[in-house]
C-alpha cells in the first residue's frame, strides 16, 4: 500500500513537472511565432530602407560631385535650401538605418537563444519525462487489484460506521423535537404572560399622564398666586400664621374683603416697601465697592511712592559716586586742579531752577517741603564746574574752557563713570590730539591704573600715549589700501618721530 501511494506521489510529481514543461514549451512556441511575426516585416522594411538607403547614396555622390564644382555658386537660393535639406533628409536616413540594424541584431540573438533552451534543456527533459511515464505504466498493471480490493474493504466499513452514526442521530434528533415542543409550550405561556404585563404597563401609563397633566396644570395655578402674592409686596410673618386654620371659603371670602379695601388706594405705590429694599441693597453694593476702590487706590499710590523713593535714591547714590570718581580723576589729570558736578534741578512746573553739588542737602529739603516723597522731574539735567589753577573763585563752566581743556574734562568724566560701572573695553581716537605734553602723560598714567580692570585702544601720532602701551599696530596706507601690522615698540616710536618732524 505503501509503495502504490510512493508511486502515485511520484505520478501525480511526474505530471505536474510535464505539465509545467508543456506550459513552458507553448509558451516558448508563442514567444517564437510573435518574434518570427515582427522578424519578416522588419527584415522586409530592411531591405527597403537599405535599397532606399543604396539610392539616396548614389545620389549623394552625385550631389557631391556637382558640389565639387563651380556650379555651386551659380544656384539660386532655393536650389542651395533643397540641397540642404536633401542633406539633412540623408543623414536622417542613414540614423535609421543603424537603429534598425541594431534591432535586427537584437532579435536574431533572441532567436538564437530560444532555439537553443528550446533544443538543449526542453526536448530533453520531455523525453526524460515520457520514458518515466512508459515505466510507470509497466509497473501499474501487476497492483491495481491489490489496491483496488483493499479500498474495497476500507469503504465498506466507512459504509458501516456511517449507517451507525445516522441511527444515533435519528435518535438525537427525536429528542431534540421533544424538547423544542415542550419549549414552545412554555413560550406561548410567557407570551401570554408579557402581553397581560404589557397591558398593565399601557393602563399605568395612561393613569400617570392623566395625572402629569394635572399637576402641570396645579403648578401653573401655583405660579400665578405666586405672581399675585408678590403683586401684593411682602407680607409680615402673622399672616401667614394667622389664616392657616380657616377654610377654603372664609379664605375667599377675606380675599374678596381684601380687594374692595384694596381699591380705595389703588394711587398708592404698592411696590414702594420693595424698591426701598433693594435700593438700600445696592447701596451697601456701592459703598462697599467704593471702600474697596480706595483701599486699590492707596495700595497703588503707595507703591508709586516706593518706586519713585528708590529712583530718587538710585540717582542720588549714582551721581554722588561719579561726582566723587569725577574729583578725584580731575584732580590726577590736572595737579593742584578741582572739578566738581552740578546736578540742575527745577521745580515740576519748570518756573525755577537750582543748582545741587555734591554735598549740598538743599535738594531734599526743597523736595521734602512739597510732599513727602521727592520727585524725580526735578532733575533737568548735569553741570560741570572746572578750576585748572585749584581756586574757587576760578570755578568754570564748559562752555568758557578751551578745545584741549574740555578733551581733558570729557577723558575725567570718562574715566570717572569707567570706575563707577566698567565696560569691558574702549577705543578712543586721537584723544592726545589737543591736549599739552604734561597732559597726555597724565592721560597715559591713567590709562594704564584703570587697564587693570578693562582694555583700552588708543589711536596716537603722539609718544606719551606709547610709554604705557602693551601691544602696537601700524597702520599704512599703499596702493591706496591700508595694512594693519603687528610692530614693535621702537618702531611705533621712530613712526611717531617721523610724523612729527615731517608734520
């Protein structure tokens, strides 16, 4: 048995690989016959071309021929166009035809190839696989009737087991009609059941909208004597107390009493209890509000106050710090000189002005006499006062001291606001330019205690300036562009020379 299912497997393998082989083949057929199909009109279009191509060539030899001689010149115009175009038209051709060969060798080599898979690997395995069939079908004859009876066998007791499983089943289905029948007795029961529910339920519902619209209708009763007893205005608490115990009628009858009384004063304001109500309502709302806008208001101009109490003090400290900086720099600028820094001040309305120095305390008296926190907007602006000889009596203005003398007040003021709040470094042009001999060594000393704690770059035709200096660059001028070089400190000195003795 278990060599017949070998051999069936290796049939049912041997088939299908011919089938497959088959396929192939046909479809390597078809590939063949499409290729010869296109092969004869292109080799036919071919073979025009190339007598067409054959043509135009004689032609062309031709064409040169009369091209080579003298005849050309004589053409016209439209005769050397044609010629032209019959030249275009040529090397046209002649492109085609080189495309046309190339397809023509293309498919040649496909064919070629086909033919020999086709020869080679195809025919060959067909005629393996036919001579497995013929061996198989030798070898067939001798087990089919072994094979045969034992499925014989086998379907007989398939046949058996069968007959028993649909007796059982039979069996399993008489019982399960019972049960259905039994189950469809009791659900016609319970359907039975549910409709007298169901009836109960739409008897119930009706009863409760027959009563949902009577109490809507109680309700909106209730809210119109709601409406009419506010009509009325507030009631005192008795007489609520008072009517509790009476009857529906006595109580209509009070009320029709009531509204004959009610129409003598029918040009009374009966709703003059409520505004009065909430009129004093919303004025405790308003004094309330009022009382809060207060409180905001002192809160905001408190830290007004503050904030122009720590303005005032900031100015005051920074301009006492740059006016002591100020002295002391003048006073090493200039030996035996005094300077000082005037803060101008007015009054707000700006009607007076007033001078303040560094020690003076009239500004914070004078402010203080106004109000209890002293403005900022009476600050207008910052005086200098200079003496170069050391006598107060000599004390100057900036607009009375000479160009190099107001350079030198510009350099202390520099210098003294550096000390107070330092940059990281300055680039001064030419500051040496008008000042004295004795200044700029004065001026160069400086630089040098304050470079401690920033970097200066001076630009100098001067030798003071160069005493303190740590790095020189020289700047020249040729073929109208300037060069920046690093040099030493002998050389920056011989250029410094050179210009002051040519200049």
């Amino acid at each position: 048995m278990n060599q017949m299912q070998q051999i069936e497997t290796q049939q049912r393998k041997f088939k299908a690989s011919r089938d497959s082989i088959l396929s192939e083949m046909k479809m390597l057929k078809e590939k063949r016959q499409q290729s010869e199909k296109t092969f004869m009109p292109k080799q036919r279009s071919l073979q025009s071309l190339e007598a067409s191509l054959h043509a135009m060539e004689s032609t062309r030899e031709s064409l040169k021929a009369e091209l080579g001689t003298d005849l050309l010149s004589q053409l016209s115009l439209e005769d050397q166009k044609r010629v032209d175009a019959l030249n275009d038209e040529i090397r046209q051709l002649q492109q085609e035809n080189r495309q046309l060969l190339n397809e023509r060798i293309k498919l040649e080599g496909i064919i070629t190839r086909v033919e020999t898979y086709l020869n080679e690997n195809l025919r060959k395995r067909l005629d393996q696989v036919e001579q497995e069939l013929n061996e198989l079908r030798e070898t067939e004859g001798g087990t089919v009737l072994t094979a045969t009876t034992s499925e014989l066998e086998a379907i007989n007791k398939r046949v058996k087991d069968t007959m028993a499983r649909s007796e059982d089943l039979d069996n399993s289905i008489d019982k399960t009609e019972a049960g259905i029948k039994e189950l469809q007795k009791s659900m016609e029961r319970w359907k039975n059941m549910e409709k007298e529910h169901m009836d109960a339920i739409n008897h119930d519902t009706k009863e409760l909208e027959k009563m949902t619209n009577r109490q809507g209708m109680l309700l909106k009763k209730k809210e119109e004597c709601m409406k009419k007893i506010r009509e009325l205005g507030s009631l005192p608490q008795e007489a609520f107390e008072k009517y509790q115990t009476l009857s529906l009628k006595q109580l209509f009858r009070k009320l029709e009493q009531c509204n004959t009384e009610l129409k003598k004063y029918s040009h009374v304001n009966k709703k003059a209890l409520d505004q009065f109500v909430n009129f004093s309502e919303q004025k405790e709302k308003l004094i309330k509000r009022q009382e809060e806008l207060d409180r905001g208001y002192k809160s905001i101009m408190e830290l007004m106050n503050v904030l122009e109490l720590r303005k005032y003090e900031a100015i005051q400290l920074t301009f006492k710090q740059v006016s002591k900086n100020f002295s002391e720099v003048f006073q090493k600028l200039v030996p035996g000189g005094k300077a000082t820094l005037v803060m101008k001040k007015g009054d707000v309305e700006g009607s007076q002005s007033q001078d303040e120095g560094e020690g003076s305390g009239e500004s914070e008296r004078g402010s203080g006499s106004q109000s209890s926190v002293p403005s900022v907007d009476q600050f207008t602006g910052v005086g200098i006062r200079v003496s170069f000889t050391g006598k107060q009596g000599e004390m100057r203005e900036m607009q009375q001291l000479s160009g190099g003398q107001k350079s030198l007040v510009a350099l202390a003021l520099i210098f003294a606001i550096q000390k107070c709040d330092p940059a990281p470094f300055y680039l001064f042009d030419e500051i040496d330019q008008a000042l004295d001999a004795q200044h700029r060594k004065a001026v160069s000393d400086m630089i040098m205690e304050l470079a401690v704690h920033a970097q200066f770059i001076t630009t100098t035709f001067r030798p003071e300036l160069l005493e303190s200096a740590d790095k020189f660059y020289g700047v020249k001028f040729r073929n109208k562009v300037s060069h920046i070089d690093v040099i030493t400190a002998e050389m920056a000195k011989d250029f410094v020379e050179d210009d002051t003795t040519h200049g």
